[in-house]
C-alpha cells in the first residue's frame, strides 16, 4: 500500500484551506492607504492657511484670521483620518514651515524697497 497518496491528498486539503481563508478574509487584509501625495497636499494646505491666520492677526482681520484657522483644523482632522503617519509634526517639516515664514517677512521686509510707492 503506498502511503505517499494520504500525504497528497492532506496537502491539497490544507491548501484548499488556505486559499478559501484568504478569498475570504482578502478585503480585512488589502491596505486602505490613501496616495502619498493626497497627504502631501493637505499638509501643504494646512501650512498655508496657519500662514494666512498669521497674516490676518498681522493686519487685525479678526474674520479672516477666524476662516482660516477653521479651515487649518478642518484639514487637519481630515489628514489625521486619512495619514496616520502625519499626527506627529515632522520636524522637517516644521522647519520647512518655519523657513517659509521666515522668506515670507523679509520679502514684505524687502518688498519697499524693490517696489515704488510702497
């Protein structure tokens, strides 16, 4: 009697199993991650409208200055849903952030000087 036919048929077995588990459970496994650059573009936005709130307390703008912190928050509850990965600040980021802001003073520092009637 030969015993290598049981071994077979147990393996066919097993990874007929195998197979069904993984037809089934293949949508609690397929990784649901939005495109890396949908999260880019929100943190982009966000740092433009926290930049924005700045200006608007700058030029005492209470309205403006209110939208666009709303907006900030709005984005950024919609990034911490959609990338994880963003709920803690990057700190290139930041610093990219903070060398934006700083370009932002000197130009409008600047800007009298290279434009007339300023």
């Amino acid at each position: 009697m030969c015993r290598g036919g049981g071994r077979t048929l147990r393996s066919l077995k097993a990874l007929g199993v195998v197979l069904a588990i993984s037809l089934i459970a293949a949508p609690l496994f397929a990784v649901n991650t939005p495109h890396q650059g949908d999260c880019r573009k929100l943190t982009r936005q966000i740092a433009r409208y926290e930049r924005d709130a700045q200006w608007a307390d700058q030029r005492d703008n209470a309205l403006w200055e209110s939208a666009s912190k709303n907006r900030a928050k709005q984005l950024t509850e919609r990034r911490n849903g959609m990338c994880p990965q963003y709920k803690k600040p990057n700190p290139i980021a930041v610093a990219a952030a903070k060398a934006a802001d700083l370009i932002a003073i000197a130009a409008k520092a600047a800007a009298p000087y290279f434009i007339p009637g300023l």
